[in-house]
C-alpha cells in the first residue's frame, strides 16, 4: 500500500473498521428477522453467480453502486469482494472513476473513501 493511501486508511478505516463496525449490528437484526436476511442472502448468491460476467466484475460494479448510493457498509464489503476475487487497485480505481461521471461531486467524497477501503483488503 503506498504511504498516502496507508496513511488515509490509518487515520479512518473505510475497510475493516467498517465492516467490524456493522457485524454486531447486523447479528442482532438478524436474530429479529431471519427471514428478511435469509432472502436477501439467497438474492446475494443468485446475483453472484457465475454467469456472463464474473464475480470480479460484479464486484466492482456494486462497488462503484456502493459510491453512487454513499454506503459506507456497501463500499467496504464490496472492496473486500472485490480484492478476494482478485480485482488490482487499477480496476478498483477505473469502476470508481466512471462514479465520477454518474454520481458527480458527492462520488468525488465516496469514491476516495472506496479506494481507501479496497486498498485496505489488497496488496496489489
């Protein structure tokens, strides 16, 4: 990770923090309505599925939704997908780029914070 970027994700965590942030919350809930998460868990996978497109690109694009909505909990968990399905930090920074055009100045604010996040779960 380069300093800059390191120090950015030293300083906020948009990543990890994030998610560590959301899982006590989203356990809890999830004791309350197991069947709202269950559905929205079985949407997860069958929008995650292999098909035409492959789970990188899939990830990215709900990475640059994430910066579009600005969704913090969005952008950190499809940061983390992103870089498992083994995205560069150049891909993440072109699908965040394109929320510039779509998302204008608010995706300027959001879409750093992406790039933090992203760089928080890869090396490369």
């Amino acid at each position: 990770m380069d300093t800059e970027v390191s120090t950015l994700a030293t300083a906020h965590s948009h990543g990890r923090g994030v998610l560590n942030e959301l899982r006590p919350l989203h356990r809890e809930l999830r004791h309350a309505i197991p069947d709202a998460y269950k559905a929205f868990s079985e949407l997860h996978h069958a929008s995650f599925a292999a098909g035409a497109l492959d789970i990188k690109t899939k990830e990215l694009i709900a990475l640059a939704i994430g910066v579009i909505e600005r969704c913090d909990g969005c952008i950190a968990s499809h940061a983390e997908g992103a870089a498992r399905a083994g995205a560069t930090r150049q891909e993440a920074a072109e699908a965040i780029g394109v929320t510039f055009l779509m998302g204008g100045g608010p995706a300027t604010v959001y879409g750093p914070r992406a790039y933090a996040a992203f760089c928080e779960f890869t090396d490369t």
